[in-house]
C-alpha cells in the first residue's frame, strides 16, 4: 500500500511519509514492543530510529526491519543513530549496539 502511494506521489511521500498512518502505526508497534535502548538499555524517552533514512528509502518508512528503538537521553539517538549530525545517518547501529551490550 506504502509502495503504491510513493510511485504515485514521490515528492510528497518523502516529505510527510512519516504522518502516514501505517507509519506511525508500524513505529508506536515497535516502540511497544522494545522499549528499551538497544545501546544504553534506558526505558525512558525512547524514539523509534529509521536505520535507513526515509528520505533515502520512503518505502522502508514502515518495515520493523528498518527500526531500532534508541533513547534521546542520553543522547543516544543522536550519538549512536546519527553520529552526532541529525542529517547524517549510521547505517551501523545495530552493529554498535550489539557490541555495546555485551
């Protein structure tokens, strides 16, 4: 269904995929599902992080293959998700949070 609506309108579709109601129903879904940090454990403040960028792959916007659960304090969705830069992505998260937690 995703797929559809983004061949049809792309422009629109990487700018406000994330309002998309499946969107936001696939992420609030995960974020139940792992609530916790995957890099510091933390359950509080948790954002749901797109491993791969939406604007770089809009038909991934809903996949739970491309979600990780990160917290913003302290900071590590910026730190570990976005090494630092909000326009930058680390396609290596899992990796470091893996390495991290054990």
């Amino acid at each position: 269904m995703i797929t559809a609506f983004v061949l049809r309108n792309p422009r629109f579709s990487i700018l406000n995929v994330r309002n998309l109601y499946s969107v936001r129903k696939a992420m609030k879904t995960y974020a139940a599902w792992h609530p916790n940090c995957a890099y510091c454990g933390r359950k509080q403040h948790i954002d749901v992080h797109h491993i791969i960028p939406v604007k770089n792959a809009p038909h991934l916007a809903g996949d739970y293959n491309n979600f990780i659960s990160l917290c913003r304090k302290p900071a590590c969705h910026l730190i570990v998700g976005h090494r630092g830069n909000w326009k930058d992505s680390n396609p290596n998260v899992r990796e470091i949070c893996k390495l991290m937690n054990k």
